[in-house]
C-alpha cells in the first residue's frame, strides 16, 4: 500500500523518502568510486552511510512513538521495516567501498568482462532502490511487481556471472586475489537486492 501522509505521518513519510534518497545517493558514490577509481568518492560514501545510520535509529523510534496504535494497522507495520531494512542495505554498501578501497590500495586488476558485470549490477540495483521508492508513493502495483521480477532476473545474473568467473579462474585468466573480491562484490550487490525485494513484498 501507498504510503498515506497526515498529520504526524507526513513527517514519517518525508524522513522515509529521504532515507531512500540518501541510500540511493551512497550506492551511487560507491558505484562511482568503483568506476573511477577514486577514493574521494568512497569517502562520501562513507559519511552519508554514517547519516543513514542516525537517521534510522531516529526514525524507527519516532515511527515507534508517535504513529497512531490501530489494531492491525498495516500502515505501522511497513514503516517500521522500512527503515531496518534500508540500513541494512547501507551496511552492504559500506562492504562494496571496502572491496574497492582493496582494489585501489593493492592494484587489483579486473578483466573488462568482470567489470563490464559489476557495472550491469550496480546500474539495476539502483534502478530497482528508485522504483521501489516511487511505489510507496503510488498506487502502481505494476511497479511493484516488476520490481519483484527483476529482482529475480537480478539473482539469476548474480548466478550466471559467478558460473562464468569461475570458469575464467579454471582457465588462469583470473587471478585468486582478483576473484575473491569479485566474488565478494557480487555477494554484497546480491544481499542489496534481496533488501530492497523483501521491501516491495510488504509493500
């Protein structure tokens, strides 16, 4: 369901959209620090994961407070998940900066396919954070579905690279230092998806 505004909730909403926008925002300074190469980026990464972190202890407690008791109120209970869960999201993304503060310091040398695949995930995982967001403003329950199903496409990518990295470290064109944080990249952009699923089911 939609998120309704009025009164107390309006506040609630706001903060959960933007608690939305800053999660987007880090994935996206993660994805272009990756992509750059660049350890500035990570770091802003860094400090709006630290924001996102407050905001959520913040805001589950006043969703906890303030929202209006009714029995069965399924209004209460999607806020109250929402935003756990999009900590958790964070907490993933503050794994892909570590993964790629290694890459930088220590030189690691990914193939163009490699890449070519974390940049194909990067991209939908930030697609599918944005689409959720709009759902909770909207009655497109279409949206949400698609959300659903490529959500699904996304994990069989994610098994489908893994398959085909292996392969690439049978062959000796992938070193083992290389395919460890490869594999890693692809676990945390994995679980991000999963997060980001299990909030469009309640949705």
């Amino acid at each position: 369901m939609p998120i309704q505004a009025e009164s107390k909730e309006i506040s609630v909403q706001d903060e959960i959209l933007r608690m939305f926008a800053l999660t987007k925002e880090m994935l996206d300074s993660t994805w272009e620090g990756f992509r750059r190469q660049n350890m500035e980026k990570l770091h802003q990464a860094e400090v709006i994961g630290r924001e996102i972190h407050d905001k959520e202890k913040v805001l589950t407690s006043s969703i906890m407070n303030e929202l209006p008791r009714k029995e069965g109120s399924s209004l209460e209970e999607l806020l109250i998940f929402l935003p756990t869960h999009l900590e958790r999201i964070g907490d993933d993304i503050e794994l892909l900066i570590r993964s790629t503060r290694s890459i930088i310091k220590e030189g690691v040398c990914f193939s163009d396919k490699a890449i070519k695949e974390i940049n194909t995930l990067f991209a939908k995982a930030e697609e599918l954070l944005e689409s959720t967001r709009n759902s909770l403003t909207t009655e497109d329950r279409g949206q949400v579905n698609r959300v659903r199903e490529e959500g699904i496409k996304f994990q069989e990518m994610v098994g489908e690279y893994s398959l085909s990295h292996y392969d690439r470290l049978i062959e000796g064109t992938c070193m083992p230092k290389a395919s460890s944080i490869y594999i890693a990249i692809l676990d945390y952009l994995s679980d991000i998806e999963k997060h980001i699923r299990k909030i469009a089911d309640r949705i």
